[in-house]
C-alpha cells in the first residue's frame, strides 16, 4: 500500500531518519515496522510562523517491499551519425549535447572560451588585477555564466519539459542527490565545475565533439538553409543543423545578425543594483531568532513592490554568498553574485532590480539594439564612476534612499573593490526612483532589511538578454533560416540554469522530429 502524507519537523531531526520513519507511522496510525520504505518528494522551510520547520512530501509504502530505481537514459554511440553544431558549452549547450547522445545525433560542440578549469587563471585576474579576458570570464567559458555564479537550479519551468530529468542527470554526473528534493536546490560554485567536466566526458565518450577557444565568427546560408558556420582562425564546420546556444552577453552574435540583416527584437529586461547585507541580518529576519541554529542553512528572502505601476525585485539572491565581477568587455561594470555550496561566507547579497520596458528606451519599437545599448551605457558609467580596475560605484541603502554621499562603506565581499559615489549619478532616473522607492517598502516586509549596514554595489544589468533572436514555436527555428535554432536565455527564451538546459534539450528534440 501507498501513501503520500505531509510532515512537519523540527531543524534538529532534520537529518533523523528514525524519527522521521516514527512520525510517519504516527500519522499514518500504523506500526514503524509496517512501514517498508519512505522517499521523500519535496522537501522546503517554513518560517512563516514563530517556530521555523521542515515541511516534508513523503511518500511512504506500507506492508509492501519497494525497490525505487531511476530510469536510466540510453546514450548511444554517435562517432560517426550526422553533426548537430552547438555553439556555447552553457547549461543549453551542454544539455542539448547529451540530449543529441539519446537520440543519435553526434554533437559538436564550440565554445568561444576555456575548459572550466582553464578559466579560474583569468578569473584570478579578474578579481586581483581587474583585467578582463574578453574570451574567458565569468561568462564565457565551459559550463556557461552559471558554472562560477554557483548554480542556483529554482524555476518554474515544469510547463517546458523535464525538470526532474534536468536535476537526475545532474545527480548522474556529481550533483548531491538532495536537489532531486529541495525546494530550492543549489549546487555550489565549489562543486559545479566537476559536474561540468563528467558531462563533458560522457559527450566525449559516446562519440561527440567539444572544442574549446573556437569563437563562431559567421555562419554559411545558402537559398536560406544553413550550411555551416565559420570559427575566428577561418575554419568552417559543416553542418545543417546549429543550436545557438551562446548565453546573454554574446553581443558580438546579436552584431552579426545586424549585419546579416537577418530578424533579431528588442526584449524587455531589468536592471539594477546588488545588495550585500550581513547573512546575520537576514537570519534574524526570517529565523525570527537572534542567532540562527546550526540545524538550518543561512536564510533567504524574495521580495518584490509596485513603484508608479513598475516592478522592482530581488533576483538570484546568494545566502552566504560573494559579489563578483562579471564585466565580458573593457571598461564596464557588470557584478552578480555566487555562493559556495556550504553557503558559509558572512554575507548575503541579491540582484535588487527594475523592469526595463521598450516605452523606457527612445527608439526602441523600431531599432532592436537601442535596449543593449541602453545596457552598454549604463555599464560603462559604472566603470567610469569606479575609476578603474573594476572598482565598483557603491553606497549604503539608507544614503541611497536619502541622497547622501557615504562617508564610508561597510566591509563586503567585493574583491576588486568599491568607491562611494552617489548612485543617482549612475541609474537611469526611472530606475533610480522605483528603488529608492521601494527599499523602504522591502524594509516593513523584511525587519532589518532597510540599514545602513547593507550596500549597494552597481550595476547589475545581466539580468537577461536584451534582444530576442525570434523563431517558429512549432518548430524552434528561425523564421528565416531553416536549421538554425536560437536557444536559451542568449535567444531570450530561458532565464536560468535548468531553464536552459530544457531549451537546449527541446531544440534537439526538434531535430529530431525533422529527421
């Protein structure tokens, strides 16, 4: 017999089993031995009331012996089946390689930057020198932009395709099993790039190709079917089938297809700031405890308000986590954040942002790049603000929202450094107007939130893409060019890590379908 229940339990017996197996047949008004095995579903924190628990979805079998197995995905060998070219090793390039393995497909994969590894020298330059590889970064090189901002995998996009087969497939390749039931499941910075390097074995093991330092340059369209694509040293790939998979800060792809004259659109995004507060700050909010206990992680917040029918919220926000410097060009400011997987640096920081419509933008109904220029501005204010070296334009909250100068800024996690400066200078004044709007309104929400303790570091703009590379629905080509699939969050159809990865799975399974 089968049952699902719910279950309530306190942080401390959390990692119990024999209790948790005692509570269950407690509820379920049966003996612990009747019961033959548990496996939970989904388990989440609740700090809704006073008392923080764990609720837990279990599903618990009764009187009846159970052997829980996973299904097991059927790689084929595909050394010498027909290419599929994926541009960019991101999460929907590299899922789109493996799902191109499960149906026969050899996939030949061309990232612009460096195997994960390779990328830490250059971004230790980054970090120490405020030098920026403009091939290898943050964002460019194997695994994507999510390989060193910590691999946050929450989303919503179970209408999509296979969340879960997206997070067993991580499991398969190094990932802790407790993302297959967290409701907020993170992998870690630390952890990432060895799940990144089994996947890129397993692709190379069953015949696909993955070339690294191999920048796509052009693209070969004959009677506008494609033909192939064309790397910077002037070798072409052959291919009729291109998963454009090369992530949202690619600019020099969305510049090609403007000189191609081929249909790209201008895409709403957001931009903002990164708010670093003391992880203590947070707990103590949303433990409602003065010192959080040892039994649960370091806490987490989302918060989002209505400035003049404008929305402003918190994005990609890091529990003991760092600001980075995520900066893909010379002179630019660009930060996000990470966390190590044991979320155990003494800071939290969020993206804290505003929606950035094409009505905000002159010209942007009818030029597709004003919005990515708007970006670019905005990012090189910053840069000239900081000074230099990736110094970064910052001031504290309550500064912001009063308009004073910060005499100083509090100790953070920002590696090349901050330079107190009036952040009105640096945003866009709508933008400027709904944070110091909402920042206030996030501090009745959030006790604590709105201190002078908490910086704000500009400028976070990576959001999302500000241009969309348009394709069929149906089909997921371009509507120009038959064999070309615009994929992920570079194309504007995904927003983060396992939203990429199912685009990437879904453009093959197209492919699929055709052949």
């Amino acid at each position: 017999m089968q049952k699902e229940i719910e279950l309530a339990v306190n942080p401390e017996n959390i990692s119990d089993d024999h209790f948790i197996l005692r509570q269950a047949a407690a509820q379920l008004k049966v003996t612990p031995k009747r019961i033959q095995s548990l496996q939970i579903r989904k388990r989440s924190i609740d700090a809704r009331g006073r008392k923080v628990v764990y609720r837990l979805r279990l599903v618990v079998y009764i009187d009846e012996a159970v052997t829980l197995t996973v299904p097991k995905i059927n790689y084929h060998d595909v050394s010498k089946s027909q290419p599929v070219i994926i541009i960019g090793a991101g999460p929907a390039g590299l899922f789109a390689a493996l799902q191109c393995l499960e149906l026969g497909f050899k996939p030949v994969v061309l990232e612009r930057g460096k195997a994960v590894k390779d990328r830490r020298r250059d971004l230790a330059a980054i970090n120490k020198a405020g030098l920026v590889n403009v091939e290898s970064n943050y964002c460019f090189g194997e695994g994507g932009a999510g390989t060193y901002s910590d691999g946050k995998l929450y989303t919503r996009s179970n209408k999509r395709g296979d969340v879960q087969k997206v997070l067993q497939i991580l499991v398969d390749h190094g990932a802790t099993p407790d993302i297959l039931v967290d409701a907020r499941p993170h992998i870690g910075t630390n952890k990432l790039p060895h799940i990144i390097e089994a996947i890129r074995e397993k692709i190379i093991l069953f015949g696909g190709e993955i070339r690294f330092d191999s920048k796509v340059v052009d693209m070969v369209v004959k009677n506008k079917k494609l033909q192939g694509v064309v790397l910077h040293n002037g070798e072409e790939v052959v291919g009729n089938h291109v998963i454009l998979a090369t992530g949202h800060s690619a600019r020099d792809i969305f510049y090609l297809f403007e000189r191609k004259k081929w249909l790209v659109e201008a895409k709403p995004f957001a931009l903002g700031v990164r708010i670093e507060h003391p992880q203590e700050i947070v707990d103590q909010a949303q433990y409602h405890c003065s010192i959080r206990s040892e039994h649960l992680p370091p806490a987490y917040y989302s918060l989002v308000e209505q400035i003049d029918n404008r929305g402003v919220f918190s994005f990609c926000m890091c529990p003991g986590g760092i600001i980075a410097p995520c900066a893909t060009g010379e002179r630019e400011i660009v930060v996000n954040g990470w966390s190590p997987s044991k979320r155990n640096n003494p800071y939290a920081n969020s993206g804290t942002v505003v929606q950035v419509n094409l009505e905000d933008v002159a010209g942007a109904h009818t030029n597709p790049f004003a919005l990515l220029a708007f970006q670019q501005q905005v990012e090189r204010k910053a840069y000239d603000l900081g000074g230099g070296q990736l110094v970064a334009p910052a001031q504290r909250m309550i500064d912001f929202v009063e308009g004073k100068l910060s005499a100083d800024l509090p100790i953070n996690s920002y590696k090349p450094g901050l330079k107190s400066v009036q952040l009105e200078e640096l945003l866009p004044n709508f933008i400027y107007k709904a944070l110091k709007g909402a920042l206030p309104l996030f501090g009745k929400k959030m006790q604590g939130y709105y201190t002078n303790e908490a910086v704000l570091v500009g400028v976070e703009s990576r959001t999302s893409s500000p241009i969309r590379i348009p394709r069929d629905k149906d089909t997921l080509q371009h509507p120009e060019i038959e064999g070309l699939y615009p994929c992920g969050e570079g194309a504007g159809y995904a927003g983060g890590i396992v939203s990429a990865a199912i685009d990437g799975m879904n453009c093959v399974s197209r492919i699929g379908d055709r052949e």
